[in-house]
C-alpha cells in the first residue's frame, strides 16, 4: 500500500517474492485512493482510515473465504508512507494481525504537517484546515495515534532519520506509544536514508530492511527466534 494514489499491478515486486521464498502466502490489493479506476476511486480526502479500511477488511475476509491453506490465526500486514498509516490505523482497529511491520509511516496529521509537503497535502486530503473550527478535532479522528490504546498487534516500526515526506517523528510517536504500553513492538532507524529507502536506497540498507522485516513476521508468526 503506498500512494495513495499508486496502484499494483502484474509486474514483478521483489517485496512480494522475497516474503513467498520465505514461505508466506501474499495478497494485496488497490483500496479506494488507489490509481487506475477513476477520479472518485482515488479521492480519498476526508476519508482516510474508512472507506479503505472497509474495503482492506472485506478484501482479506474474501481471500481467506477462497484459500484454505491460509492461516488465518496467524495473519501478518505490512505497508509503507500511505501503507504505514493504513498499517498503523489497522492494528488500531482490529486484533486479527498476529504482526504487523509498519514502514515510513504516519502517526499525527498534526504533526504531518512538517512534512515536505505537509502545509499543502494534508488540509487537502483531510479536506480541513488546522486552523478551523473543527480543523484539529479532524485531525485528530483521522490519526492512528489516537487510537493506539487498542492495539495489542506486535508492531515493527521501520523509519529513515532523513525523511522529509513522513518525518521520523512520526515512527518515534507510535513506537513510544506502543512501548509505554508494554505492547511488543521495536523500531529501526535507517541513518541517513530517506523516504526511498525501499526503491533507490543504499544496496546494505534495503538488504538489512527486508532482513528486519522477514525478522519480525518470523518471530511472530512462526514463532521462529531469532538463529532457529
């Protein structure tokens, strides 16, 4: 999940086989924000964590209704930038992901706003403004950090130090809030990457990022320490 307005298609993703070499089933979709079916498709602006968290649900009820060999008691989800909100604002709404790995993520809209492209994309997209009226109760509603109380999913927060798109802040929010919680969790800063990490990033870094995700969905979901 990334974007939101990018979309999958039938290319090769190293992502994806690097998880199925490793023995994962792996689907994934094109929610509502995704590119590829039309302008009201992808508008997700006042609509962040509803109708793609609705369609994200429906979608994995239907791929477990039509593959049995899938475990369903031991579902993992992972997503990066979009993918790591929908990440973090999942684990906050359901307890069906035994792991998650959230990556480059956002916790606040309010504090996205630092972002490199914060003052405009975010009034845009939560169709707001901070400064009205219900500018920051809005903000707040659509913020996976808000919910966070409710999680109870071992998170893997994965953040670049020099990331301008999703500051590393908003990793550090939501790894604290999961820590002080006693929830499992653990973050893993990239020091001197940035947003592209996972695309044009140094050669060892995107080796030891596909490391810490295989890592922790092992650990969680096959119960699988590290060294076995």
């Amino acid at each position: 999940m990334g974007g939101p307005r990018a979309a999958y298609g039938k290319s090769f993703f190293h992502e994806m086989q690097t998880l199925t070499t490793n023995g994962y089933f792996v689907f994934f979709t094109n929610l509502h924000g995704s590119a590829g079916q039309g302008d009201e498709y992808a508008d997700l602006r006042g609509k962040y964590g509803q109708v793609d968290y609705a369609d994200l649900m429906s979608f994995t009820d239907a791929v477990l209704q039509q593959t049995a060999a899938i475990d369903r008691t031991r579902l993992g989800i992972t997503g990066g930038s979009y993918g790591g909100f929908m990440t973090n604002w999942v684990v906050g709404h359901t307890h069906r992901f035994k792991a998650a790995v959230s990556e480059r993520s956002i916790a606040t809209w309010s504090s996205m706003m630092v972002s490199d492209i914060g003052p405009e994309f975010v009034p845009d997209q939560l169709s707001v403004n901070l400064s009205d009226q219900n500018g920051m109760e809005k903000f707040w509603t659509h913020s996976p950090l808000r919910y966070a109380s409710q999680v109870q999913t071992p998170t893997l927060f994965l953040h670049s130090d020099h990331d301008f798109r999703c500051p590393i802040v908003e990793g550090y929010q939501m790894y604290q809030a999961l820590k002080l919680r006693q929830q499992p969790t653990k973050l893993v800063v990239f020091h001197g990457a940035n947003h592209d990490l996972s695309r044009t990033g140094r050669p060892d870094q995107r080796i030891q990022r596909l490391k810490e995700v295989l890592k922790w969905f092992n650990q969680y979901l096959k119960n699988q320490e590290e060294g076995d």
